[in-house]
C-alpha cells in the first residue's frame, strides 16, 4: 500500500510534462498533424457523379493525397530527431546522485501500470464515398458491365447502320428496275413509230385544202343526178355544174381525191395516236431523267453512308483499345492505392488510439500537478513532454523500418526537405543548449533552498523511476499488439 501511495505521490511530476500546453512547438506540430489527417481523410472520401468525373478526380487528388502523406511522413521524422536529441540532452542534465536514487527505488516502479483504457478492437472502417470505392474495389466488379455496354452500343450502332444501308440497296435496286422497264418501254415505241412531224402537218393542211375543194363539187354532183339538164341561158355557176356532171373522167378524178382524202384522214388519226405516243415517250424519257437523278444522289448518298460506317467502326475500335488500356492502368493504380490507403487507416487508427490514451492520462495528471513546484514544472515540462511524445515516436518509427525501405524512392525527392530539417535541427540544438542552461540556472537555485528540496526532488525521482517503468510495459503491450 506504501508503495502505491509513494507511486501515486511521485509520479506526478513526470506526467505533468507530458502535456502539450507545455511545449507550444508540439503544440502546433499536434495541431498541424490533426489538420494533416483530416485533409488525407477529405481527399479520401471525397465523391464523384460519372465515370469520367471518378477518373479525373483520382489523377487530380493523387499527387495531393502522395504530398499530404510525404507531409506527415516529414513531421514524423522531424519529432523523431526532436526527441533523439532531447533524450540525450535530458540525460546529460539529471543529476548523477538522483540516478542512483532512483536505482534504489526501481523495484516499486517495477509494478505494472493499471490499464484504464485497454486496446480496443479494430473499428470497422467508415464506408468510403463512391467515387473513392470505385477506384478501391468497385472498378473490377463494374468492368464487365462497362464492356457489355460499351459492345451493345457497338451493335446497336452497327445494327442500325446495317438497317439504313440495306434500305438503300432495296430502294436502290427498285430504281434500277424501274429504270430498264422504262427504257425497254421507250425503244419499243421508238421501234414501231418512224414517221416525221413535218410530214405530218403538211399531210394534214393537203388533207383540209382538199375537203374544202371537194365538199361544195360532190354536192353539186349529187344535185346534177337528182335534177334535169338546165339550159344555156343559166347562171355561170349552173354553167360549171353541166360541164363537171358531162365529164365522167373529172368525177373519177374526184372520187379518187376522196378516197386518198379519207385514206389521208385515217392516216391523220394514225399519227395523232403517234402524237400522243410521242408525248409519252418525252414523259417517259423526263422521269427516266429524273430517276437517273435520283439513283445517282441515292448513290452518293450510300457511298457516303459506307464511308461513315467505315469512320464508325476505325473509331470504335480505336476508342475499344483506349478503354481498355485505360483500365488496366486504372486497375494497377488502384491496387497500389488501396495499399497506401490500408496503411495509411490502420496507422491513423494507431495514432488515434495513442493520443486518446495520453489525453485520459494528461487529465489526470492534471490533478496531481497542483501542488508541484511551479519553478521546477516550468524547467522540466517542455523535455518531459518531447520525451514522452518523442519516445513512442521513435518506437513507431522502428516499427516502420520496413515501410522506410520501401520508400527510399519517395526519400529520393525529400532530400531538399532533409537539408531543411538539418537546419531545423541545428536550431533545436541552439533551444536545447538554452534550455540546459536554464534547467542548470535552475538547480543551482534549487541546490541554494537546500535541505527542504531534497525530499522533492528524491520523490521526483522516484515518480520518474516509477512512469519509466510504467511506459517500458505500455511499449512491450503495444509492440505485443
């Protein structure tokens, strides 16, 4: 029971350091580290509508999402060195005889660490937005679907195609028929018509200048053979009618006009049928003409039609094999980010689950730390703080030594970062040699108040002893999980 109540009492000191209202660089490295995850997270979950919109977002936010991790990766390293040079500094700095004290006091640290805050299980990962699970895992699942999409389209473009051009053979081959039946059609009337039109108005005025001659002698022929001979006083025209009806070979004559006449008037009809046939023929010969047209256009219509298909099929093709590429390459990117991204959860998870732990304690120290020197709290509590962080740093560093190797790619470009942090770190050295003098200032001062220190500092010690103790189980726990 002593030993738990001198545990409690000295152990104050020690954990009072750890906080970060002591230090104001951790405090702002926290709070840039905070910032860093929730950006990584941002980045992460962040969603997209369409395909393309997905592909664009994952080669737009990759190189961001590398420069936040080399970001972090850079901090680490920086808190890393911090601590290596802090802990030697620290060491140099505590007094010789309050080491062999503490010695003496080790088998009460030895006591092992009530664990108020027992690991939790591995929480179940948030569900990611879509745009980031398509990339992760979706992609392999939709890739079939995206290729028997893409080849119905194929078909359906192929099979419309084919559809329009076979409209255009059939209407095509339909004109062509028509075509030859027209032209069969004009050479048969060609064949059986070979009068001339010249002939046939000529034939047609002889015709109506001989019905006119004709008609008023046939009627006076006819009125001679129905009436008497007249006499030789009559008038001259009863005169020209006795010497027309005495002269028989003048009748023949006539008769004979008005057979050739008639034979005329049939051949007259004759050709105005040839008229109209001819009038058929020009029709005829316009729309063949027009269809020659119209075939021809039709022609140029499907030879334009074959050459777009043509341009359609190159250009599907040429589009099949750029998807195709582009999804391989997506599928190996994605394989490799889904990687850095379990990595980068379960470490996030382990800092998460770390800093969730020492804040309970910090609460808790809080309390005790009240009635501590507040000359001594304010020497010691920046070293104590960079210790304590810097510690588990380093352990989760050497944990990472594999990742490191494979990163020594990555180390490559971080060489101008290097070079800054050799600056930093020779500031650091400057701040430390500062603070070694204060923290000797400091115990000279303590070392003049005498006797009345020692007794506090004997239990700091002690409390020291006891929290290393404690941290060295708190490391083998982690290191076991």
């Amino acid at each position: 029971i002593n030993r738990n109540e001198s545990k409690k009492s000295h152990s104050w000191w020690w954990d009072s350091h750890i906080s970060p209202k002591n230090s104001k660089w951790l405090q702002e490295n926290l709070e840039e580290m905070d910032q860093l995850v929730k950006k990584i997270l941002k980045v992460i979950e962040e969603d997209a509508d369409s395909f393309a919109k997905k592909a664009e977002l994952y080669f737009k936010k990759r190189p961001e999402l590398v420069g936040l991790v080399e970001e972090l990766y850079r901090m680490y390293r920086s808190l890393a060195e911090r601590y290596d040079f802090v802990s030697g500094e620290l060491r140099k700095t505590v007094p010789s005889d309050l080491q062999s004290q503490g010695s003496g006091i080790s088998d009460a640290g030895s006591e092992p660490l009530p664990d108020h805050h027992p690991k939790p299980a591995r929480t179940k990962s948030a569900p990611r937005a879509a745009g980031f699970g398509f990339f992760l895992g979706d992609f392999n699942s939709k890739e079939g679907d995206e290729t028997s999409t893409l080849d119905s389209e194929a078909e359906s473009d192929d099979s419309s195609m084919n559809c329009s051009g076979s409209q255009s053979n059939e209407e095509e081959q339909g004109l062509r028929k028509r075509v030859l039946e027209l032209e069969n059609e004009l050479r048969e009337i060609k064949g059986g018509k070979s009068h001339q039109e010249e002939m046939e108005a000529a034939k047609e005025e002889k015709i109506q200048l001989s019905r006119e001659e004709i008609t008023p002698r046939l009627t006076m022929i006819e009125l001679q053979h129905d009436k008497s001979p007249v006499e030789d006083d009559d008038t001259p025209h009863s005169e020209s009618v006795v010497v027309v009806a005495g002269n028989p070979p003048e009748i023949e004559s006539l008769r004979k006009k008005i057979r050739d006449s008639e034979a005329e008037v049939e051949e007259n009809s004759r050709s105005s049928d040839r008229e109209k046939w001819q009038n058929q023929i020009r029709s005829a010969q316009g729309e063949v003409s027009a269809l020659k047209n119209k075939l021809a256009r039709e022609e140029r219509e499907v030879k334009k039609l074959q050459d777009r298909i043509l341009r359609y099929k190159t250009s599907l093709s040429e589009r099949d094999h750029e998807i195709r590429a582009l999804k391989e390459a997506m599928s190996d990117a994605n394989k490799a980010l889904s990687d850095d991204n379990d990595r980068l959860r379960a470490e996030i998870t382990r800092a998460t689950k770390d800093r969730a732990y020492l804040e309970h304690a910090l609460k808790e120290t809080d309390f005790r730390c009240q009635s501590s020197e507040e000359d001594l709290r304010r020497a010691k509590s920046d070293i104590a703080a960079k210790d304590d962080d810097l510690a588990k740093l380093r352990d989760d560093l050497e944990s990472r030594d594999g990742e490191i190797e494979e990163m020594n790619e990555r180390l490559r470009r971080l060489q101008i970062q290097h070079a800054e942090l050799v600056a930093g770190l020779e500031e650091a050295r400057k701040s430390a040699g500062e603070l070694e003098r204060e923290v000797e200032r400091k115990r000279e001062a303590i070392e003049e108040r005498g006797e009345e220190k020692r007794e506090a500092i004997r239990q700091l010690c002690f409390s020291l002893e006891h929290y290393r103790d404690g941290y060295r189980q708190l490391r083998q726990s982690i290191v076991a999980h």
